[in-house]
C-alpha cells in the first residue's frame, strides 16, 4: 500500500516539492493537499504584474486543478488546517476534515506583517500577499484616488508601481532613509526614487506611522511628527512573518521560523518543512529561488534517497517595475576590510558598484544596466579570484578577452552561468534542452526547462541563448517547412502555385501530396492569402481558412466581444462621422471609445451578433470598415500639412487619403501601414511605416520597410518624386511587389532585410516598365476581387455570411 | 436519462466550420468537418476560455483563436504539449438533422 503524504500549504514551495516528488518518486505516496486559499496553486511573485494590469491571474496559475487530479492529489482548497496530532500521527482542518499521515510537509509560507498601530484593522487597510488582496486593490482603484503605500522595499514599490498603473495617485512612505535599503545603497536607492518620481510616484522617506485615521474606514495616514496624509486605502508592505502558529501550537520546536535541518526536516522526524515558514541555519528566506533548492532537497529525502543537502542560499534581487533595472545581491555597502569599485554615469542614469574583499566579489548593485548581474553573481558565488580581469570587470562580461563585440552577452557566457535565478537554471541546461529536443520557441523553452517561467525577468537572456544556439533558424527559419502538414516551404509552394495554376486549397494538397487532410490553422491561413493573391480572379477565398478576425470582419478581444474600427480617411473625421460612432457607442452600451494609435476610433465590447447591426448604422452616415483585423491595409497615417501648418511643404492629408483610397481592402502577406508627411518634421511618423511620404518643396520623399511594434526599423528612402500621380503608382508597385513576394506573416521590414533593399529599388525605381506591371496588376487585384466593396455593408444588409452572426439554435 | 435534441441541419454549418448552440447560460461549440463529421463541445477553451467555435477546424480538431492550442474535438481534450480539457456531447446526425445529447 502506498504511503500517505500530507502537504499544509498550497503554495510555491509546497507545490514544487510536490513536482519533484513526483518526477522521482510518483509511485510512493498517496498526496493530500490543504490549502488556506480557494485555488489551485500559483506564481505569487506575478501577482506584482497582474496588479499593474501586465498580466491576467488566469496566466499566473502554475497548477490548475485538473492537474491535481492528473496526478491523483486529493486538494482540499479553501480549507485551512487547525490541528496536528503527532502521537495519532492526523491532520484537522476546519471543515472537520481528518487525514492521516505517514509523512507530513508543512508549507505555510509567511504571513505580511501589519504595523500595530492605531486604525490598522480599518476597512482600506491592505497587505501585499495574495489574489485576494491584488482583487481588493483593484477594485479600490476604479473608485478610489488616493492611495498611501507603506514600505518602501520590493514589495511596497511594486505595491505602488501597481496602483499607479490602475490609476490611482501613490505616495510611498518608508522609514528610512532611502529606498529598498536592504537591497541598494544610498546612491542607486536615490536614483531610483527619481526614476519612480519621474513616473509619477510620491515619496515620504524618513517618516514614521503613527495612526491610521478614519471613521469606519480609512480615510488618512498621521504620522509621528503630526503631520498628516489623506487617503483611500492604504496598502501595508512593512515585511512578513514565517507562518509557525500551527507548528508552535503543535509543540514543534521553533525560533523565528519552523527549524529544521540540513534535510529540512523538523524536530518531529515524520514532518517536513519547506519555504518561508523555515528557518535554516538560522536563516529564513523570502524569495523563491533558495525555497525551490529546499523543495528539491526536501523531494530527495521523502522519496527515500536521502541524499541532497541543502546548505543555505545566497540571493539576489530584481525589481519587476516595468523599465527600471536594477540588480543586487551580497553585501553592497562594504566596511573598512572591503574595496569598492563604483561605475557612475548620472546622465544615462547608470550607477555599478562592486565591494571586493581579496580579490573576490562580496556583493554588488547595478542599477540601469543589469545585463552583466548574472555574471558578477556567479563571480560572487563562485568566489573567483578576480585580480586577472579587475581593469575590465566594470565594463561586464562582453569586454573580456579580445571579442569586443558586445552583441551577444550570452555567448561568452560558460555553460554554468545561472540564467534563471527563480529556479536555478544554468545556461547549459537551457542548450542542451534546445539541442536535444528541438525546441524552437520561448514556451517550449519554459516548459522543458523552467527558465524564465516564474518572475520572468531572464527572459531577455533566455532569448538571446535560443538565438545563439539556434543561429538564424531563431531569428528567420529560412528554409523550414511551412509547418508539420508539409515538407515544403513557403517559397516552394508559392511557386507550385503560380507556376501550376492551383486555386483551391485542395489543389495544392493533392498536388503537393499534403500530410493532413485538412491542413491546420497555420498552412490554411497562408495557403489562402498565396492563392487569392497569385489569382485574384480565378482563386475564390476560402473564409473558414482565414483566422476569426478577416472572417468576421473584427478583432475578437480575450472576453469574446468584438472591435469595431472604422475607416477615417488619411486620419480625417467630420462631425457627421463621430455623431455616428457616439450615437453607436451609446446605442450598444460600448464603454471603451479609445483613439487609436492608427488615427482613429476604435468600440470596445460588440456582441457578435450586434456586429452587423453597429456596421448598418455606421453605413448609413457613410463609414466603411477600416480593416483593423486584417493582414491588409490598415491605416495612413497624415499630418494637416501645407493646408493649415506654416511649414507644410505639399498637400500631405490629401495625398494621405488618395493613398487609402487606392489601397484599402488590399489583402497582404502582414499588415500594412503608410503615412504621409507634410515636411521633414515628419509629424505622421512616415520613416516607420510599411510606405511613407515625406513631402519636400521640390516634391515628395517615398520611403519604405519601416516598422513600429517589436523591432523597430526606420524606412530605406527609395527614391524621390515630383508628382502625386508619382507617388501613387509606386505605391501600388511596391505594394504588388510585397503582396507577391512576401512570405505569409512577414512584414516589409523583414522582408526587405531578407531580400535586399536594392532588389526592391530595381523593381519599383529602376525599370520603368516593371514598375507599371506591378502597379497594374495591383489594381486589376483591386477591381476584380471587388476588395473595395465595404465587406461590413456586405453583411450588414447583403445578407453575406448571415449563419457567422447568429447562433444555430437556442435552447432553454 | 439521455434526451437528444435536435439543433439544426447539417449545411446549417458551413464545412471545416461551426456554429454555437446556446443552451441556457451554455454555450456549445457545434462542428462540421470536411468528411461531414459532426462534433460538439463547450464553447470555451480550457486555455483561457477562448470561443472554440470562433477556431479553425481542421480533420477532428480545432485551433483556439485566442493562443492558438488544438483541441481535439472527439473528447473535448488539448493535443499537444498542452493540457486541459472542456467537456463535450454525444451527437448523432439523422436525415442531415443534427441531434445532442444533453443531460
Ligand atoms: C487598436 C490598436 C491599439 C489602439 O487602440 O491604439 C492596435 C491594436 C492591436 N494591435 Fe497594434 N494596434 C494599433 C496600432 C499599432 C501601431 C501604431 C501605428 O499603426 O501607427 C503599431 C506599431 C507600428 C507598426 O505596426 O509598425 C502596432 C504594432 C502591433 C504589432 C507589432 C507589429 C510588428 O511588426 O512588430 C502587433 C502584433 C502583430 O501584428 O503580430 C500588433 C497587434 C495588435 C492586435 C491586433 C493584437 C491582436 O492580435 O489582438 C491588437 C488588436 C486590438 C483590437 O482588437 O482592436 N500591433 N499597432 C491600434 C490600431 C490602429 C488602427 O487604427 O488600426
Ligand atoms: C507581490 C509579491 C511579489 C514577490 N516577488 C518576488 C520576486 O520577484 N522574486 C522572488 O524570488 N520572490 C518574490 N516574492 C516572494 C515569493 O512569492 C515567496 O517567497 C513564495 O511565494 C513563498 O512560498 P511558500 O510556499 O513558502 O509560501 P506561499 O506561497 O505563501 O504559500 C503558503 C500557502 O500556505 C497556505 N497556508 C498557510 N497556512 C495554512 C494552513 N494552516 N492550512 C492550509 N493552508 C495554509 C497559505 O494560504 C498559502 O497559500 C513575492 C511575493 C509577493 C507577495
Ligand atoms: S510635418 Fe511639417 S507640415 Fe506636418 S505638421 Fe509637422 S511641421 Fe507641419
Ligand atoms: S484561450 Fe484557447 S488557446 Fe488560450
């Protein structure tokens, strides 16, 4: 019979001990879980994320309960253990739950500690812990202002950093004198106080608490000197407790945490502890990193090996505030017996400092460049002697040796740099995971490895390691297949396409001995695009190979509501126009109006089978759908220009709208994006767009290849002409050179880096005659794929694809 | 006790399609493939709650629209590296009349 475990705690070392028992050992016991809160188990250090709106706690949960029962644990959630009784060896919880035991582990985690001061039970008075309390604090923030966070460590900053993010107006007041002085010194700690600042983020250092104020609820904080501050809630991030009550009540014996010993095991040899209820070696920690080491110790033993050890952690720390990087770890403050080496640059904001002792790295603080952090930490934990790079150490790792080229950090970097500090992830391990089994992808990588997979702030690093390993394939796969339906690539099967005349789907897969029968979403959606591009006339869309967005004609958000974006020509609107969209809004209960950052309107929160009623009123006062869903034309983007602006050198929003007019509902490999300018000023931003115009006094500038979005990329001047009718015909040409030739799903931008900038030139520019076949062919496309017919009207009153709107039956 | 419905005809869904069939406060993702199989299961991806019926359908599977995991359409389970299941009906389709079997 198997043996059974119990587990009190359901969260992040609890559960992780719980995987690595499993991995080695999945036979041995039966497992049961208790765990105080109501799920299943999650990655509490995102809860800073989701708090800032960055991520949704659906992304945060690492076990879900399915999990659970794939592994046959009993979870008790929402329950709560109140009693042990060692001799009987029996846990009792207080649902009057009773589980018997042959090994018991406690996870308890800590509890945040609330300053005893007057007021501190008020409703509004909040600590940092759990989902609960992120749930409270935004719920604050839709009607509340003013919120006073107290703390100014990790914790309080990502508190506020949050809060501020979901509106609300901070202050931060902390005791000391300067922020997150357990992690920074008094320079960085200024420096990042003024980042913050700069955000938007108050501060009252040196003060301390003396009442919460308020009658019933909160309404102000006092503090020791009588000053006072007003708020609406106040959040309490001054530090936290290991959870011992239960283990004390029991009689295991603890000090400021549960003891345990090298095996982490208790005074009681059948109970277990691991996380931030322990204390080892006199030592409590809280931070994930040395908790997973115990969890994996702890793992060893229950499952009867016996033979890790855990002898302590050293830890560094990040903050995860969005654009502030900052990195710390050892002793950074230094006495008399250390040296310092201190790299300080104010005006770029970049501040390193490095306490050596005998040559050996003590501790170090880096604030605004961190990339080198894991290098000085495995320096640090290695205690190497670095009296041979000392001259070198500040400019990191790049300049070591005669590489100079800074590039690619990781490269240089030995197979047992730590990359993930959360569970210990070496660079060694991350390559071979992606030799070995072939991984092409970040996910893929997180999943095999768990790098990057709990605070995510190596993502960058674990990036860079899938490019260097994976060499081009990362960055571009050349000559992969399309996908796991074929052996072909995109440029083979493009070619069969135009050089055999296929035009339906099921052409090319009998002709190309496809390996499915149905192809999958990601060859169907490109097979679509090369046929109805190669022939417009002959091929007909297949719109159940297009992604929901082109076959309903809007962007489906994560709610399963829709977006409605309207066309406004070149950025232009008129009374009547936004009369509609208001009148739309208001009829429909559409909350979010936002203002794009195409140049125009955008409805948040259409019912689907609403869609063709808000595109029947919005036709009626003349908008059209502006194909904000589509790899299609998107927006132009115009400045007034020489109409109203005293430097306008051409009829930019005029040219901008002739644009538009030419080339929208033009399908395209990948969106496509132009702009117009009135001058070099360049207000419409055209150098990053897929085609851009810069108007000049002796015409106007055309541009090409640029990219907002991930990478960015300022355009290639492709040439210079005089007229508008000029300007419009090299639009289309490059517009049919791109629809062509572009792999499905690759923008201009790549495109063009991979087919070289003066291809492109000698198509449009050069050859006089080519570039009129293109832009002939662009609007012979154009007219016989009737692309210009509003497709909203088509479904609003054409009665085209009316099942897509309404459900099949209702019942009940 | 088992009590089939029916919901609708067969060219009522367009093939490698789907259309919904709301039932109270459920909404059930009722499939079409191209061999004239017809599959249901709830419309919500074990995921995220993606609309499955708003996926592309492909041979007894179907890619979620919101991130893209394949859901096979036979038990309702993710394919793949991923897990999580939604759960699914019986469904027989007589005379082209398309029938679920609701509990
Ligand atoms: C609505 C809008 C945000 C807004 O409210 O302002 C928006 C919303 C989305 N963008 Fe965008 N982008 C919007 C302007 C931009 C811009 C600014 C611009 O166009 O000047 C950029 C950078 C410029 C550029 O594209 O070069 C931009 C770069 C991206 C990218 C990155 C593309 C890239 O090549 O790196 C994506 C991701 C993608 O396409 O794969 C993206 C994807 C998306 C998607 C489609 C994400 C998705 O798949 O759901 C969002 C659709 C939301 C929806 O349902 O409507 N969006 N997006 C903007 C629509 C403008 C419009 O009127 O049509
Ligand atoms: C907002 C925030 C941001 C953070 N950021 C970082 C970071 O960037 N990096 C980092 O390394 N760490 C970070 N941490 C710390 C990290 O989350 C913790 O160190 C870690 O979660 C502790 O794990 P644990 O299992 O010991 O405790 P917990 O994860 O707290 O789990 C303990 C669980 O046990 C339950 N429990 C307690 N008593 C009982 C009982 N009697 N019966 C049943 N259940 C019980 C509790 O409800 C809780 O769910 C952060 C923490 C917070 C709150
Ligand atoms: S780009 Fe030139 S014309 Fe347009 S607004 Fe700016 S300054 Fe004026
Ligand atoms: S919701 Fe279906 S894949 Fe994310």
């Amino acid at each position: 019979m198997k043996e059974k475990l119990v587990v009190i705690g359901n969260g992040m070392a609890g559960m992780r001990a719980v995987e690595e028992l499993l991995e080695i050992a999945p036979d041995k016991y039966d497992i049961t879980v208790f765990g105080a809160e109501p799920y299943g188990n999650y990655n509490r250090i995102l809860l800073s994320p989701v708090l800032a709106g960055e991520k949704t706690i659906d992304e945060i949960m690492l076990n879900d309960l399915p999990w659970y029962e794939d592994n046959h644990i009993t979870l008790h959630k929402g329950v709560t253990v109140t009693g042990i009784d060692r001799n009987a060896c029996t846990v009792t919880a207080d649902d009057g739950t009773q589980v018997k035991y042959d090994r018991l582990l406690m996870a308890t985690g800590s509890e945040p500690f609330i300053i005893p001061v007057p007021g501190s039970d008020l409703p509004g008075v909040i600590s940092f812990r759990d989902i609960h309390d992120v749930d409270l604090m935004i719920d604050a923030a839709r009607s509340k202002k003013h919120a006073v966070v107290i703390g100014g460590g990790l914790l309080g900053l990502e508190a506020a950093n949050g809060l501020m993010k979901q509106g609300m107006s901070v202050t931060v007041v902390h005791l000391m004198d300067w922020l997150m002085e357990r992690q920074m010194d008094p320079i960085s700690g200024e420096m990042l106080k003024q980042s913050l600042e700069a955000k938007g983020m108050n501060f009252m250092l040196k003060s301390s608490t003396k009442e919460i104020v308020g009658d019933g609820k909160v309404q102000g904080v006092r503090f020791e000197d009588g000053s006072e501050l007003a708020a609406d809630i106040v959040v309490m991030a001054v530090g936290i407790r290991p959870n011992i009550e239960l283990a004390k009540q029991v009689g295991l014996h603890c000090e400021r945490g549960i003891v345990v010993n090298d095996t982490l095991q208790t005074f009681d040899p059948k109970i277990y502890a691991v996380g931030e209820c322990v204390q080892h070696r006199g030592v409590a920690y809280g931070l994930v990193a040395p908790l997973f080491e115990m969890a994996k110790v702890c793992a060893n033993h229950l499952a009867g090996y016996g033979i890790g050890i855990y002898k302590g952690s050293v830890t560094s720390t990040k903050l995860k505030v969005t654009g502030i990087d900052l990195f710390s770890a050892g002793d950074f403050i230094g006495d008399e017996t250390t040296e310092d080496i201190v790299v300080h640059d104010s005006h770029q904001g970049i501040y390193k400092k490095i306490v050596i002792k005998e040559n050996k790295i003590q501790g170090a603080v880096l604030y605004g460049d961190t990339i080198d952090g894991a290098w000085y930490f495995q320096l640090m934990r290695e205690q190497t002697n670095i009296s041979d790079i000392r001259e070198k150490l500040m400019f990191g790792q790049a300049h070591l040796g005669d590489s100079g080229h800074g590039g690619n950090v990781v490269a240089q970097m030995s197979d047992d740099t730590e990359i993930c500090g959360c569970n210990g992830v070496c660079k060694g391990d991350i390559v071979k995971a992606i030799t070995d089994k072939g991984l092409f992808t970040l996910d893929d990588v997180r999943a095999h490895t768990k790098a990057s997979s709990s605070c995510g702030s190596c993502t960058g690093l674990v990036e860079q390691i899938m490019e260097s390993t994976l060499g081009g394939d990362y960055a571009t796969p050349e000559s992969k297949p399309m996908c796991a339906c074929t052996d072909h690539t995109h440029d083979y099967v493009r070619a069969a396409i135009r050089d055999q005349k296929l035009v339906t789907i099921s052409d090319v897969f009998t002709t190309l001995k496809w390996k499915t029968d149905d192809g999958c979403a990601a060859c169907r959606t490109a097979l679509n695009y090369y046929l109805i591009s190669s022939w417009p006339k002959e091929a007909k869309d297949d719109s159940q190979s297009r992604f929901i967005n082109e076959r309903a004609h809007a962007n489906i958000q994560k709610d399963g509501t829709y977006s409605v974006i309207p066309r406004m020509w070149g950025g232009m609107t008129t009374p009547v126009e936004l009369r509609a969209i208001a009148d739309v809004a208001e009829k429909f209960n559409l909350d979010t109006v936002h203002v794009t950052g195409g140049q125009r309107i955008g409805l948040y929160g259409v019912k689907k089978h609403e869609l063709p009623l808000v595109w029947k009123d919005l036709n009626e006062k003349g908008l059209v759908s502006g194909h904000a869903y589509g790899k299609a034309l998107r927006t132009v983007k115009t400045c007034v220009g020489r109409e109203w602006c005293r430097f306008g050198t051409q009829d930019s929003t005029g040219i901008g709208i002739k644009l538009e007019k030419l080339s929208w509902g033009s399908w395209m490999p990948h969106k496509f994006k132009m702009a117009a300018s009135g001058c070099p000023r360049n207000c419409a931003e055209a150098t990053i767009k897929d085609f851009g115009v810069v108007c000049v006094d002796s015409g106007y500038e055309l541009h090409i290849g640029g990219n907002g979005g991930v990478k960015v990329r300022a355009t290639d001047l492709l040439t210079r002409v005089d007229t508008e009718d000029e300007v419009l015909e090299y639009a289309a040409a490059f517009c049919q050179l791109y629809r062509e030739e572009a792999r499905y799903l690759e923008r201009t931008a790549p495109w063009i880096e991979r087919v070289g900038f003066t291809y492109v030139k000698e198509n449009v520019v050069d050859d006089d005659a080519k570039r009129k076949q293109l832009a002939d062919r662009f609007e012979y496309s154009q007219k016989v794929t009737g692309s210009q017919d509003d497709p909203w009207e088509q479904r609003a009153t054409g009665g085209i694809d009316s099942h897509e709107f309404v459900p099949l039956k209702v019942i009940g | 006790m088992s009590n089939w419905i029916e919901v609708g005809k067969i060219e009522d869904i367009p093939a490698l399609g789907a259309r919904v069939v709301k039932n109270g406060n459920v909404d059930i993702a009722v499939f079409r493939n191209n061999k004239d199989e017809v599959f249901a299961v709830n419309d919500e991806c074990p995921h995220r709650k993606g609309q499955l019926s708003q996926g592309i359908v492909h041979d007894k599977s179907v890619t979620c629209p919101l991130h893209n995991w394949k859901i096979d359409l036979t038990t309702g389970e993710a394919m793949g590296p991923d897990e999580g299941c939604t759960g699914h009906y019986a469904v027989k389709v007589e005379n082209g009349n398309i029938f679920l079997e609701l509990k």
